[in-house]
C-alpha cells in the first residue's frame, strides 16, 4: 500500500489579530478542514510535487516580487458553493500569482488559475456535516465590520505550507521575504 504524499501550497498570512478571529470562529462554528490555518493561497498545489525540485525558482520569484498589499473585506460564498471565505482584494497577489505559473511551469493547472484567480481566506470549505449557508450566516455577522470597513495590510513575507495527506490541514513550514533580492536577502526563515 502506498502512503500518502503530501501537498504544497504558497500563502500570505493575514495580520495575526484577523487570524486568530478567524480561528476563533472556526471553532465556534466546529469547522475543521485543510483550511485551519489563517492563509490566503497565491499558488495552489499543481506542480508543487513532492520531491521540491521546483523550490528554489519559486523563492526566486517570491525574493524578487515588493511586498503585497491587500484589502481583506466581509464574508462570501463561491458560486459554485465549494467555500465560504472573506474577500480579498489584491491585484499584487494576483501579481505573484501569475509570476509563480509563469516560473514553475505547471504540467497541468486548477481551473481557478491563472488571470481569473480570485484571492480569498477560506473560513470553511464545502464538507459532509457542514452547512455552508447556516455558517455563512454567522460568518456574515461575525465579519460585517469588514465590509463597512476592509482590514488593509501589507504582507511582507510568503509562506511555504504543507498539507501531510488526504484528511490533514496545511501548515506552515517557511516564510520568505518578499522583495529579498531588492535587499541582498532572498533568504528563508523556519516556521516555529
């Protein structure tokens, strides 16, 4: 029997304060799902393979790419009822996005890559025994400060994070700095 191989994505962290209401109301709400930790995808797992041979283009990319400002407003859902999550607005994480396709070269992407990639922090993903429509409800009055008045931020770091296998979440497992190469830097921190 084979093992599970784990997964990779790259993420900017939202300012702590909004991560930890974020994982305050997730627990409320007893959603547990890959999205446990606060994050904002910038590139989802295609052609993050297992074996890591596409990790020092994408910290290139990542050293070369200014700090990323982004407008975090209320609760939403997909279309297509696949996620609950706040909006993001951030052409420079779209920005990044797109430099890191354009770097790693995935042999096949998402649907949901590309120019059309929507920011978004998830608060609760599509699963058996959860509601989306009753939790949305609650994360629409949980979160209604944000659409009156969006949280702006400027992340200065993104972080590699790692999901174990089927039924794990992802986890934080590297920052690195954003616009290291304008600084002689481009190195890359450990998570504790």
């Amino acid at each position: 029997m084979a093992s599970a191989q784990p997964s990779f994505l790259l993420s900017v962290r939202p300012p702590a304060e909004l991560a930890a209401r974020v994982e305050r109301f997730r627990r409320a709400q007893g959603v547990r799902d890959a999205a446990a930790i606060p994050h904002i995808t910038v590139k989802a797992r295609s052609g993050l393979t297992p074996d890591l041979e596409w990790l020092g283009v994408a910290r290139a990319v990542v050293a070369g790419t200014p700090p990323i400002a982004a407008e975090i407003g209320g609760a939403r859902l997909f279309r297509h009822g696949a996620a609950l999550y706040l909006v993001v607005r951030s052409p420079d994480a779209v920005r990044l996005h797109m430099a890191l396709l354009a770097a790693l070269k995935p042999p096949q992407r998402f649907g949901y890559e590309g120019p059309q990639m929507t920011p978004h922090l998830s608060l609760a993903l599509a699963r058996r025994g959860v509601d989306l429509g009753e939790v949305g409800l609650a994360a629409r009055t949980e979160f209604a400060d944000l659409d009156a008045e969006p949280l702006v931020f400027t992340a200065r770091t993104v972080t590699l994070m790692k999901k174990p296998g089927p039924g794990g979440f992802y986890a934080p497992v590297e920052e690195w700095l954003l616009g290291g190469a304008a600084y002689g830097e481009g190195e890359h921190l450990p998570v504790s």
